[in-house]
C-alpha cells in the first residue's frame, strides 16, 4: 500500500489541479505525518514518478514574481482508476504491523537494566511529543474539515495512547523485577 500515492491522487481529485508546493503544505496542514506515513518531502518525486506512469499530467507551470516557476498536475483517468484501487485497498487491509521494539525487547536479556530503561524513557517521551502533536490537532483545522477528520484524528490518538500504556507497564515490570530480584 502507497501512501504517498493515494494522498497524491485523492488530493488532486477531491481539490483539483495542484502544483507540488500545494500538494506540500497541504500535507503540513493537514499533519499528513502524524496519521500516516506520507512524508511532505517525498510528494515531489512522487508526482514525477506517478506523471511518468500516466496517472497524473502536467497542466500548466505558474511563476509568481520571484519565485521558481511551477508545473501544476492534474489527475487522469487512469490516476483515478488508481485512486479507487489504492482506496479499496487500504479499506479492506488490515495493517497491523509488528514493531522492532518487540523484537529488541525480546533478546534485551543482557543489555544492562539502566540502558534498556533509558531506551524505554525515550521512546515513551518520544510517544508523549507525537500524542501532544496530534492534540493540537483540531487547533489547526483547515478549510472543509470534516467529522471523518476527527475520527482519522481520534484514531491516531487511540493508537499512540494505546503505545504509551504499553511501554509504561514494560517499565513498570522492569522496576518490579528490579525489586524482587
């Protein structure tokens, strides 16, 4: 599943025609990185990629004064037959991937208690920023926010609160065993 390119293409079709720049702040605006893994960064090459594959088309280029000049894209027919293939598919996929966390913590047994409980702290004061992001959220609605909004919001929410109970309960089994053994 291309996450990049479904927020791509549903961009274009829901919006309209749209140079890379507008692709980009919408997905700063929209804190894209908080519910998913598109990433602004990569929208670029991701219109050139999908622009050589026939999904999307250049339109027009723009130049506003000073500033670099700048191809807007529109989305084809074939773009939209992809669009509703990437949709279909992350609807009915169920994604729920292992994280590496697991992994380390499984063979962790001789990492030292003090370093694995730092790991710990950080990765759980690193899920505290990204919850306190995600919170803000609706402090940054943009134009034609919708309730499905709040529910992809309060979805993301859900998850990071759900990461952070997990690792406070692996830190406080570490203190516990700490304290019996």
């Amino acid at each position: 599943m291309n996450e990049t390119r479904l927020f791509v293409l549903a961009a274009l079709a829901r919006r309209g025609p749209m140079h890379g720049h507008q692709l980009r702040r919408d997905a700063r605006l929209d804190r894209a990185d908080l519910w998913s893994r598109v990433k602004p960064g990569s929208l670029y090459g991701a219109l050139h990629r999908m622009s050589d594959e026939g999904l999307v088309r250049p339109l027009r280029t723009e130049q506003d004064g000073a500033l670099p000049a700048r191809t807007v894209y529109e989305i084809t027919d074939e773009g939209r037959r992809e669009l509703a293939a990437l949709r279909d598919e992350a609807l009915t996929e169920v994604d729920i991937r292992p994280d590496p966390v697991d992994l380390a913590l499984a063979v962790s047994a001789d990492l030292d208690p003090a370093l694995l409980r730092g790991y710990l702290e950080d990765r759980l004061a690193a899920l505290r920023v990204r919850l306190s992001r995600i919170e803000h959220q609706p402090d940054r609605r943009p134009p034609g926010h919708t309730r499905i909004d709040d529910l992809v919001v309060e979805h993301a929410t859900m998850r990071i609160r759900t990461e952070i109970d997990w690792h406070q309960k692996v830190l406080a089994d570490l203190d516990h065993r700490a304290d019996c053994g």
